[in-house]
C-alpha cells in the first residue's frame, strides 16, 4: 500500500505560487517550471532518504503527486 509524504516547508510555500498556476490553469509550463525548482532543492535526496518508494504519494500543500524514480 504506498505511503504519503507531506511536504511542507517555507521555501516550497514561496513555490506555491507556480504550484497555484499550475492547478488553475493545468498549464505544463508552470508544472515543470515547479518540478525543476523542487529537484534543485535535492527534495528526491530528501524523500529517498526518508524511505519513500516508487508510487508512494506526495502531498504538496493539498497537491499530491505520485512517485517514480
């Protein structure tokens, strides 16, 4: 059964606002532009050090994401 990782931390709620745009509008752009700030954040060292799994959940502010390595 996969397992959710909540995210929470002030520098991804300043990314927030990308995370917004790219709910509202389903716009790829501000998805990927959002993905690539979190992956110079090191936030899969992160989740890989704390045990997560392919297809565990992350749940980012109320978004939530499923894993693949």
């Amino acid at each position: 059964m996969p397992k959710v990782y909540l995210l929470t931390s002030p520098l991804i709620q300043e990314l927030n606002g990308l995370l917004l745009t790219a709910r509202r509008d389903y716009s790829y752009e501000a998805h990927k532009r959002f993905m690539l700030k979190l992956k110079k954040m090191d936030i899969d060292k992160v989740l890989k050090e704390a045990g997560i799994k392919e297809d565990d959940k992350i749940n980012i502010y109320g978004m939530e994401f499923t894993y693949k390595d």
